[in-house]
C-alpha cells in the first residue's frame, strides 16, 4: 500500500488551491504536535483485496482524511477543496504498479473537538495491479 500512499499524496502535492488552502500540510498518519492548522491526515481504514481470474489483483481501499482547522470557515474551504482534487479523481502511481478504477466519496463527518474543528472525509479507491 505505500504505492497508493505515495500516490494520494502526489495528487494532494500536484493541486496548487488544496495546497494552498492546508498550509499545516497533509501527512500520512499522524503530525507533529506542534503542527499550526489547517491541516489533513490520511490514513487506511481498510483495504480487501480481490482477485480475478486473470490474475489481476483489484483492492478496494477505504482512506480517511481528516482535517483540522481552528475555525469552522476555514474548515469548510479546506474541505471543499479535498473534495474537488479526489473525488473521481485518477491516482497516478510513481512505481507503475497499480492503475485506478475509481475514487468514491462514500462519507463526511464534521467534529468540534475541545481546540479545533475536524472535518472527516471518507474514499474508497479502487486500484487494480498492472
């Protein structure tokens, strides 16, 4: 799965207004503490593969992202612009091992936590090996 790691975060690095927008960054996983927001993490919530009987391999990968802004308009901009680079959007894969079939938006939640907003956006991006 670093593949599509590696992947997600090209096509987050390659959209210059979501970039713009999140100037804590996007990293996988987790941040650093001190980490001024807007900010985005992503991480795996699940992957399941599948297997044809050609041989090809399709996996259905379900990514949350998860953005942290200290007010609520900042927050919904941020979120707007995540939604505009990924949804349907094609992962291009740095080791060209893996092609998208599709990225689906399957669900949001916006939290308030005791210092931030959070804003969760849920994928599901299905990748095939080639």
């Amino acid at each position: 799965m670093e593949s599509l790691f590696k992947a997600i975060y090209a096509k987050y690095a390659a959209d210059a207004p979501l970039v713009a927008a999140l100037t804590g960054g996007m990293r996988l996983a987790k941040v650093a503490d001190k980490t001024t927001p807007p900010y985005a993490v992503y991480d795996m919530v699940s992957n399941v593969p599948e297997w044809t009987f050609d041989g090809t391999t399709i996996e259905r990968a379900r990514i949350q992202f998860s953005i942290v802004a200290a007010d609520l308009e900042t927050l919904n901009d941020c979120a707007k612009k995540l939604m505009a680079c990924f949804d349907m959007g094609v992962l291009d894969f740095p080791d060209d091992d893996y092609a998208t079939v599709g990225l689906i938006r399957e669900g949001c939640n916006q939290i308030v936590t005791e210092d931030f907003y959070v804003y969760t956006i849920d994928y599901r991006m299905m990748i095939c090996t080639i």
